[in-house]
C-alpha cells in the first residue's frame, strides 16, 4: 500500500462486476450478459420535460434534501406501498443514485466496530459502505433450496451486543429473490426484540413476475419508524446516468443524512430531479413496456441456459438477473467466468463475487436483447460441449 493511501480506501474490496466489464471493453463482439443496467434508453418524455426545466431555470443547486415537489410525489408512492404517511419535508431524502441514500445512511447510523447483518450472496458494494462508515459486516448465507430467502432464525443467530442493523435486499441482485410477507415478518419480530434497525434496499421493487408482490418491511406493524427505505429511478425508468435515487427514512435519520449530504455533494442534480418528477407523473405505460420486455428475456434465458450441459437455474421471481448453478462444472465462478469472457466471448459475474454462498454460481443479467441472449445461449453452449467435454 502507498504511504498515502488511507487503510480505510485500501481495504474496500473491488467489484468483479466491473472487473469482467473492463476487460470485456478491450475486446470485439463480446454479448455483455454482466452489467446490470437497462439496455433501454431512459423514456423520450422524461428527457424533453427535464430539457424544458433546464431551459426554465433548473440548473442551480437545490434544497440539500431534494425538491420538495419531488419528495411530495415520492412520499405519496412510498405511502401507496407501506399504506402509511409519509412527511415529505422530515422523512425524505433525494440522494445520488441509491447508492447516495445507502453511503448517507451508514454514516449517519453506524458508530464505529458497529455490526449491520446482510444476507450473502450479496450486493458487494454492502460491505463496502458499511466498512466505509467503520461498520463491520457480518454476513448470513441463503441458500437456493429456501430459494435464496434470508430466514429469521439464520439471522438471530448471528445477531450481538454490536449489532445495529440488519440489510434485506428484496427484490435482491444477485439471486433475483423475492422475500414473502411471511418471511419479512419473522425478520420484523427480530427486529423489534433486539431494538435494531432496518436498511431495506428496494431499488428493483417494480420489476417483478409472475404475479409476484413485493412487500415493504416498512409496511409491517411498528417497522415505520424502524425502516431506511432506499429506492432510486435507475432501473425501473432505464435513468442509471442520471444518478438521482432517494431515502425514505425516519425524520431522526433524514437530519444527519441531510447534514451528511450537504457537506458531501450538496444535492441531487437539479436537472436530473427535474427528470425524476417526470417520470413518477407520466411513465407507468413505459415501465411496464420494459417490465414485459423483462420477463420474455428472463424465460428465454433460463429456457436456454437449462439445456446447456452442466447448468441449472430456477426462474427469478424479481429484478433482472439469473443466478445459475454452475457446481455441476466442477470448476470455480471465476474460471468459468473468465473461460466464457475470453473464448466463447459472453460477459458474465462469478458468484464468489458476491461473496462466498455464491461460488459455484453465475450471474446473468437479462437487461439485453433477446437476440443477444439467443446468442449468447447458443456460444455457451458450444464451448462448454467442445471445452469441458459436457454433452
């Protein structure tokens, strides 16, 4: 480590999402089944009327909180989900992306050597933002067999002196996981009995199948006030660029995470909350377009990926990513990732990079075309037949 670089930054672990992504960028027709980001561009509509607002005036810095016209239209959605009230001015907070509501909220909750409790496999940059605050982590596996549900009692085992919160991811990247209202109210009577809090990330709460419905925590008996809900605009609206998710939080926390943003980024983009508004006032019809969309790709992947040799996978019941088992290949995440990126020319994530419950897995993202799935099906196929010698 170099003299001035800080053991804090040295010790965040890097994303192998990004670490397959990059060395896909050096190399030519490469089916990118890696990144999760919607393939779509961001609604025309919602790009004119932030343009219009930009030409109105929309360019300056914002309330650090966000716009209250923003976090009125957030608060009423947010109250159509958890059937509560929520006060825009006290328990709202428009951040940079989720990832904004999620760095704000450790640090404004996490004491240093505090515990915050997550699920694994799990979203790597949880353990990067809770080490950042001067958290520690302490992981719980999920297993497929509970279809990759976090269960109260694997939680209390782990649950200390130190603990302070618990993370949920539903529904959750990697696994595609959807947790039920059963599940969610064991963890809740947990969390009432050990005086913690929840960090419930939502960003992927539209994007479900099958009629499956997604349950805020917050929504269950005396969790309100228990709950840091964090949501963004970025998968559901196809807006990753335009980085503006938000916090809905109780008004004890959205204080400090207001205080926190101010001296960190002063405030969302004006420009891109302008784009926010639009999009939670007139973009239902095109959200569920690329829901629909979503779903035909997810079938056709895992219908696919099922006849490749030495594969197996259950269809995810959210967001937009498979978690296949690999473990019948009798090699690691990383090899068979890598032997796919470099020679059969198809981008995927190993499951040991969202820690280790995920090795012997691969994690697809179905957030491209179905040509390119079909595609990108049929080179897997190949090389796993012709390399591993699979039939």
């Amino acid at each position: 480590m170099h003299k001035f670089v800080s053991e804090r930054a040295a010790g965040i672990p890097a994303s192998s999402i990004r670490k397959m992504f990059n060395i896909a960028q050096g190399m030519e027709d490469v089916v990118n089944l890696g990144i999760g980001e919607p393939d779509f561009t961001t609604p025309g509509h919602i790009i004119e009327e932030s343009m219009l607002g930009a030409k109105a005036g929309a360019t300056h810095y914002t309330h650090n909180a966000g716009y209250i016209e923003l976090r009125k239209l957030i608060a009423k959605e947010t109250e159509e989900l958890i059937n509560q009230f929520v006060d825009p001015e006290n328990e709202v907070i428009v951040t940079i992306g989720a990832m904004g509501a999620l760095s704000l909220s450790m640090l404004a909750v996490i004491n240093p050597g505090d515990e915050i409790i997550v699920q694994e496999p799990l979203w790597s940059n949880y353990v990067s933002h809770c080490l950042l605050a001067g958290g520690q982590p302490v992981t719980v596996p999920v297993y497929e067999d509970d279809d990759f549900n976090l269960k109260a009692e694997e939680i209390e085992r782990k649950i200390t002196a130190r603990t302070k919160a618990i993370l949920i991811n539903s529904p959750c990247n990697p696994t595609g996981a959807v947790m039920s209202r059963e599940n969610l109210e064991d963890i809740a009577e947990l969390v009432r009995k050990y005086d913690l809090l929840v960090i419930s990330d939502e960003v992927y709460d539209r994007i479900v199948y099958d009629g499956t419905k997604h349950v805020s925590i917050a929504s269950l008996p005396g969790m309100k006030e228990r709950t840091v809900i964090i949501n963004s605009f970025s998968k559901t609206y196809a807006m990753t660029g335009w980085r503006v998710g938000y916090a809905v939080v109780p008004s004890e926390i959205q204080k400090p995470m207001v205080k926190l943003q101010e001296s960190i980024v002063a405030c969302a983009p004006s420009i891109s909350q302008k784009a926010a508004i639009t999009a939670l006032q007139s973009s239902r019809e095109q959200v569920q377009e690329m829901i629909n969309s979503y779903d035909r790709r997810r079938k056709l992947l895992v219908e696919g990926l099922q006849q490749v040799p030495g594969f197996s996978c259950k269809l995810p019941k959210g967001t937009f990513y498979l978690f296949a088992n690999i473990k019948q290949l009798g090699r690691s995440s990383e090899e068979v990732a890598m032997d796919l990126l470099t020679k059969a020319r198809v981008v995927t994530v190993p499951g040991s990079g969202f820690g280790q419950a995920g090795e012997g897995y691969l994690r697809f993202s179905f957030a491209n075309s179905e040509d390119n799935i079909k595609k990108a099906v049929e080179r897997i196929d190949k090389f796993v037949r012709q390399e591993y010698g699979l039939s």
